[in-house]
C-alpha cells in the first residue's frame, strides 16, 4: 500500500473529524495537517508539502477553487481532491479548470474517498497530472470524478471496507455536538443523531418518521416550504440562523446548514440539516447589544466631549457635546474629516506625534488648543486609550474637556498671586526701611536721653554748689548781725543798770544769742 501525507482542509470540524476516521483505517496514510479555510489550507500546503491535499469546495475567506489554483501553480507536487455537496457537473468543471486530481460529492464520502484515494496513490507512481479537461471523468456513476488512471487490484474488497467507513462516518456523526437530521423532500424525519435529542428534547424513536414541523413553530412554518423549494434546486443553505421549539416548548434559537441528498445518479432525494443550538450565543449578543447601548447613551449623553480617531487623524465618531464644542452643526461637517484640521497651528504636531502613539498602543494625556469652525479658541484637555476596532486596526479613544475657563481662573490665580507676591515684597522691604528708620531714630532718642542725663546731673551738681555757696554766706552774715546786735545788746547792758526790766530783757536776748 502507497504512503500518502494528507492535509484535510474543511471549515466543519464535524466533517473533518470523519474523515480523520476515515483515513485512519490506511495505516501508511499520515494525517500532516488540517485547515479551516482556504487561505489557511494554501498556508499549510506550502510549509507541509502533502502528497493529497483535501479541499472542501465552499469555505470562508477563500473557496476551495481560488485555493486550488494557487496550489496547482505554487506547489504542483501536492495532487488536489476537491469535496463538495454542489452540483457534480459544475463542480467537475470547476476541478478541471483549475488542475484539480479528482471530485468526491460530500454524500459519497464514506464509501468513495478511500477507493478515489487508492486510485490516486497508484496513478502517482504511474504518470504525472496533466491538469486537462480530458483527464477529470465521472467515476462508477457516482459523486466521485477523478484523473484517469489504471485502477486497483482487489477494488472489489475496497466496497467493504467503505461499508465499515461508512458505519465508522454514522457513529462520528452520531457523536456530534451539532443535531445532524436528515429528511425527505416531503419533509419527513429520515435520520436523528444523538445531539438532535439532546437539543430538542425528542428522542429518535419519536422524531423519525414525523414531519419535520416536529421542532417548528407555527409562525415559522413558510420557512420550511421555502428550503424545500430551494433544496429541489439543488441550492445549499449555509448557516441560516432561524427559531425552533424543543419538546418542552421552549423557543431556541439554531444556526441551520441544509444540503441536498442526491443518489447514484445525481438526483435530489432529501436533505441533510445540521443544526447547531446558538441560543446562549443569541444570549451573549443581547447582552452585548443591551451594554453596547448602555455605552452609548453615556457616551451620548457625557458632558465631555468623546471621540474616536483613526492612526492617520480621521475623525470616525464624536458625540453631540463635542461637536457643540467645535461649533458644528452635524456629525457629517467633521466626521470622516481630519481632526487635525481643528487643532490650533501651534499645537497640531504634538497632537499628531501624540494620536500616533496612542494608536501605537499607549495612553496619555495632553493638553492643546482647537480652533472652532466658527473661529472661537479653545484650551481642551484629552485623556486618550488605544481602541481595536472589529477591523483589527487600533484607534485613538479620548474624553476632552473644554478647559478654557479653568485656564482663564488659573492664570487669573497666577496673577493674583504674582501681584501679592509682589505687594509682600514691596510690603517687607517698606517693613524693613521704617523699622530701620526708627531704630536711628531710637539711637537718637537714646542720645538725647544720654545727654539730658548728664545735662541733669550737671545741674544738681550746681544747684547743691549754689545751695552750700548761699549757705555759707547765708551763716556769714546771720554771724556778723548775731555779733553787732550781741555788741549792741551789750552796750545797751550798761546804760540799762539803771532800768531792772530792761536789764532783764536784755540778758533774755543775749542769751538767746
């Protein structure tokens, strides 16, 4: 048996699972890789180097198609194997076109790919793919086209081990997260996995057989009239998000991918619905919705004005206050402008170094001038964060006060301060020359004080001079009239003999003398 390195490239992990199961009955073949979409498959291919690439034909971000022509052109030794649940003939054309190994139809899976595969591995080791037209025909009648080659020995053993394949896919399947039903064109429940139970509360015994409408509301009914007329066209309905109803009654919300059932020949035989429960999905995005509203009837509503601005200055959003602050009248007279055309010459390059780093991814605050479009200035102050938007570009989103008139106070402050400042000086050194004017003055008055001092002491020394000078005289002359009345009184003692009173009176007297 051929070794084969594979790389499986499906954007449903259900499926890709299966054919993991699949290719693990072939113990030569290697499972090198998985994708989920083309892009990542291309990716992949390029770095792994597979023998077979696997390739889903409807996927995001690139289809099947796209990723096979650049396959076929950038590493031609990986052979392509596109699998689809489109229309065979198309899809035949379009593996053709693009230089594609072979086509298995999706229904066909379980018992076509291993033998498809074989085939393939021995074709490898016999001729190269020429990538033609004529190399690509329908194989068995069945959803398989491949490129011409020399088939198998014992092919007829690989139908059995298809049949295990394909009983190994019905427990994969069964093992599901995601409800897996099939059902008739009529609409009649043909199949009902594990999942589709526990989803919807019916238990297989009870849903098989019954009519679709088993998990439909009744106001929902159309709905289903209109996939089966789709269906019948062959059309796949892809993630089609719609509302059904557990046993129990209770409304769920379901992502629903729906694909025709063909048989052996092509034709439409039924469909296959695979339903995925997104309710707490639905949940979570209310939640989401409620909070974004939330969000923006505050931001709405803020004072400040707030606003988001892309790496290369675009205005994308600013709500009403801002735009009352830059004077517009609408969104749409600065939105999607550039905001730097508000900024004041002055400051617009620090603005813009500043926005470039925030959207860089830092945060910050600055303060700068804006001209209004009705030609009034304003000082303002952002706080500003980066932003990611959906898109993975990041932006810048700030919150800025108008801060004009907090300016204008805070310089009033300043000037009020510099002039008291001012004043306290003129005040101090005035304090200074006054207490150094009156302390000459003191040293004066001290003088004066010292001078009178001794002008008084000068002055009692003169008084008690003149006082001991008048004394004297004073005592000099009392003595001279005490010694003439004495000498008098004596005179008149011998004249008075004669006379006993006068006598006596004047011996009185001059003893008292």
């Amino acid at each position: 048996m051929e070794s084969l390195r594979i790389l499986i490239v499906d954007d449903q992990e259900s499926v890709r699972r299966g054919i993991r199961s699949l290719l693990a009955s072939r113990e030569s073949w290697i499972v090198c890789g998985e994708a989920a979409d083309g892009l990542e498959g291309v990716e992949k291919a390029k770095s792994l180097r597979p023998d077979i690439v696997l390739m889903d034909l409807s996927m995001p971000v690139m289809d099947g198609v796209q990723a096979a022509e650049i396959l076929h052109r950038e590493v031609p030794q990986s052979d392509v194997v596109l699998v689809s649940q489109n229309d065979p003939p198309l899809v035949r054309g379009q593996a053709a076109k693009v230089g594609a190994a072979a086509y298995v139809a999706k229904s066909d899976l379980a018992w076509e790919l291993l033998p498809a595969l074989d085939r393939l591995a021995a074709r490898r080791n016999t001729k190269p793919i020429s990538g033609g037209d004529d190399d690509v025909r329908e194989a068995h009648g069945s959803g398989v086209s491949q490129v011409n080659a020399p088939k198998s020995e014992g092919e007829g053993n690989e139908r059995q081990k298809a049949e295990r394949a394909n009983s190994l896919l019905a427990a994969i399947v069964d093992s599901s997260d995601d409800a897996i039903i099939s059902k008739s064109l009529d609409g009649i429940i043909t199949s009902w996995n594990k999942a589709a139970e526990r989803i919807f509360g019916h238990r297989a015994e009870e849903a098989i057989g019954k009519h679709i409408t088993l998990i439909i509301p009744a106001d929902r009914r159309d709905e289903e009239a209109k996939i089966l007329q789709r269906l019948k066209r062959g059309e796949r309905i892809d993630h089609f998000e719609t509302i059904r109803v557990s046993k129990g009654g209770k409304l769920l919300d379901i992502s629903l991918t729906i694909s025709p059932v063909k048989d052996g020949t092509g034709a439409i035989i039924g469909a296959s619905k695979v339903a995925r429960d997104v309710t707490e999905r639905k949940r979570i995005e209310k939640a989401l919705r409620a909070s974004e509203e939330r969000f923006k009837a505050i931001v709405q509503t803020t004072p400040e004005c707030v606003k988001l601005v892309a790496f290369d200055g675009t205005l994308l959003y600013m709500n009403p206050p801002g735009l009352a602050v830059v004077g517009a009248e609408r969104a749409e007279m600065v939105v999607g402008k550039k905001v730097y055309d508000l900024i004041a010459p002055h400051d617009r390059e620090r603005f813009r170094i500043f926005n470039e780093e925030v959207c860089g991814g830092e945060r910050g605050a600055l303060e700068f001038d804006i001209v209004a479009l009705t030609g009034a200035s304003h000082h303002m102050e952002t706080h500003a964060a980066p932003l990611q938007m959906e898109d993975g570009s990041v932006v810048q989103l700030a919150v800025t006060r108008d801060i004009t008139e907090r300016t204008r106070v805070q310089e009033q402050l300043k000037q009020s301060q510099e002039r008291l400042r001012s004043l306290a000086d003129d005040l101090e050194i005035q304090v200074r020359a006054r207490t150094q004017e009156l302390e000459e003055r003191n040293e004066d008055v001290l003088q004066q004080s010292e001078q009178l001092r001794e002008l008084s002491s000068r002055l009692q020394q003169t008084q008690d001079d003149e006082r001991r000078h008048i004394a004297r005289e004073l005592h000099d002359s009392a003595g001279q009239i005490i010694a003439a009345l004495g000498m008098n009184l004596a005179s008149m003692t011998q004249h008075a003999r004669k006379y006993p009173v006068l006598d006596k009176t004047i011996d009185d007297s001059q003893n008292s003398i």
